[in-house]
C-alpha cells in the first residue's frame, strides 16, 4: 500500500519479478483479512463479565490500521504493498502502475484474502458449541447495504460513502508516496487514516474500500452477501479513479 515514490530511472534498484511480487501481494492481503475479519469475529465480540463488547469498533478498525501498517512495511518494497484491486487501479490512472500488471495484482489479492478468511473459519471450527455457525449466520464480517448494513444504510448511502472514502484513502497514499515524501512514515499515515475511515464507515457498510476484502468473507458468507458484493467492487474503484485522476490534474497543474 506504499506505492513506490516517484525517482528518477537511475536511483531504483530493479524490481523483484512479477511472481515474486505477485506472492508478496497475496501475503499482505491474508495478513490483512486474518487480522481485520479475525477482530470483528472473534476479539470484538467475545465477552465477559468485565467487558461485554471486547474490543468494539474502535479495536477493529485499529487492528485493521496497524495490519496495514505492518504488511506495508515488510511487504511493501517488495510489490508496493497494495493489498487492495481499489488501490491498484488508482495507482494506475495516476501513472504510477503498470496497467498490464493490474488484473494479476487483483487475482493475487482476492486470492489471498480469501485463503486468509478461509483459514478463520478453520479456526472458528474448532471453537466451543456452535462458534462456527454464530459466525457465518452473522455474515462474517461481511459488507453490505439495507438490511445487511450494520445501521440499515440504503444503497446510495453505501455507494457515496464507499467512493468517497476510498477516494480519500488513495489520495492519502498517492500523496505520502509521491515524490515530495511525507514527514511520517508512510505505512504509519496509510494505517492512520484506514483507521479514522472504519470508525466512520463501520455503521454504514462494515466498511470495506477493498473488493478483496469484501469477496473474501461474502464468498463463505453466502448468497445473500456475495449478491451485494458488486457494490464494493464498483464503488471502491469508483473512488480510486477519482483519486488516479485527481493526481494526474494536480501534477500538471
């Protein structure tokens, strides 16, 4: 998720062939589905006498912003650290990825979310009583609109906050991996502001900017989840066009 800055030719070293950085996409995107769905499904909701929320909506999206930041870190100079179709398109409208590698990257990433959603739900199966099946009738986690949102938001509210939030998202990452820097680290504003946009989002849609993410759950999840997940493919990258267009205006304003 740390797209590589913008350098001159000369200064960057060759980068790690495709299958390499293929394999390091789907990594970052397991590790990111194990810790966001594993939160939401297991450490947000267990309780006990002392605290019958565990950790809430607010360790959920903080396990989400630090998971980015860690796959971003050990996986980002391998393969830019996308973990993410939305921002692997944005990155390509604004010139800064190459379009033939767009549609593997996606593949990579839906593919190792997936195995990363599939391997809780192995977990899950070993828990107590019927943990398996309280997690799956409760969506895993999953995004949707209507009466599969989380507050009961209508579809053109999942639709504009999805594309807005996303749009943002990838601005933030385009502008911290730019040629100008960041005072910060990047992988430390990138998860900072995944943070700050689940805690705004989680009521809407469970928050997803991430068609990986989303497929990964919906698929186990079932019919109706998986019917609402072309929503968080279109609205996602929606968002992500707008910000690859948008730095392409301010670079040659």
């Amino acid at each position: 998720m740390n797209a590589t800055p913008d350098t001159a030719t000369s200064a960057v070293p060759p980068s790690p062939r495709l299958p390499v950085r293929l394999a390091a996409e789907a990594a970052g995107t397991f590790l990111l589905v194990l810790g966001l769905i594993g939160a939401a499904n297991y450490t947000a909701v267990f309780p006990d006498e002392h605290n019958t929320l565990g950790v809430g909506l607010l360790g959920v999206a903080l396990t989400l912003g630090l998971t980015v930041m860690i796959g971003a870190s050990a996986f980002g100079p391998i393969s830019g650290g996308h973990f993410n179709p939305a921002v692997t398109v944005g990155l390509a409208v604004a010139g800064r990825h190459r379009w033939a590698e767009v549609v593997p990257y996606a593949i990579a990433q839906v593919v190792g979310g997936t195995i990363g959603a599939g391997a809780l739900l192995l977990i899950a199966g070993q828990g107590s009583g019927d943990f398996l099946a309280a997690t799956l009738d409760g969506g895993f986690a999953s995004n949707g609109f209507g009466s599969q949102s989380p507050a009961g938001f209508s579809l053109l509210g999942v639709a504009v906050g999805e594309t807005l939030a996303t749009a943002l998202f990838v601005t933030v990452i385009l502008r911290v991996t730019g040629s100008a820097g960041s005072a910060v680290p990047a992988p430390l504003v990138i998860g900072a502001t995944l943070t700050v946009l689940l805690l705004t989002l989680i009521p809407v849609s469970n928050a997803s900017l991430n068609p990986a993410r989303s497929f990964a759950t919906a698929v186990f999840a079932g019919p109706e989840w998986l019917t609402q997940w072309w929503v968080f493919l279109v609205f996602p990258v929606l968002g992500a066009v707008l910000a690859g267009l948008g730095a392409r205006v301010l670079r040659r304003a």
